[in-house]
C-alpha cells in the first residue's frame, strides 16, 4: 500500500500515485478535497478535509488507511457529494463538478 509523504513545507501526498485532482477554496475557513491514482494498484484515494487558518488540509493525515479508497466510480460519487456540501463553490461549479472530476480521471489514467 502506497505511504503518506510530507514535504519541508508540511503539504502532503501519496507516494507512487499520481495526482487526479485538487480542489481548496475559502479564506479563513476552507474546503479541500484531493484525489490520488495509484496504477500499481489500479486504486484511487481520496480526502475531503476542511478547517480554518489555524490548520492545513490534510494535516491529521499520517498514513492512507486515513483515507477513502475505492473505484473511479466510487470517487465521482464522492466528489459530487463535496460539491453538494460545499459552502464556497459556486452553482456553476456544483453543475461541473461531475465533468470536471471525470476529465480529471482521465488524464490522470492515460
């Protein structure tokens, strides 16, 4: 199973796996949701995370088992569902959302 990596500046990310999509917005409070292919593992992981400026996204996280994983299907769904719920994106983004996190998929799997 792929690790946790934290950069000098705290970010972190999933090792071996590619970056499907990123999404953050807010100010002082924020949503994020992050999304990771592993191709080894023909798997997707995924978090949906918020807070305000006392914190980062993701900053609890310290192994993958800390996050969703499942089928592309699974993580569509997902990321619809954090659009629906989304205090900061936009009617227009929440009608996007679908396309942009399946165009986001395929890029990340070619």
């Amino acid at each position: 199973m792929a690790e946790i990596i934290k950069s000098e500046w705290g970010d972190r990310t999933v090792a071996g796996a590619t970056e499907v999509f990123s999404y953050m917005d807010g100010g002082y409070e924020w949503d994020f949701f992050g999304a990771w292919y592993d191709p080894e593992a023909r798997i997707f992981y995924w978090i949906e995370d918020s807070g305000c400026s006392c914190n980062s996204p993701m900053d609890w996280v310290d192994s993958t088992s800390e996050l969703s994983v499942g089928s592309k299907d699974e993580l569509i769904r997902a990321y619809k569902e954090f659009a629906k719920g989304s205090h900061f994106m936009s009617s227009d983004d929440r009608v996007t959302a679908e396309r942009d996190i399946k165009q986001a998929i395929k890029e990340a799997t070619k």
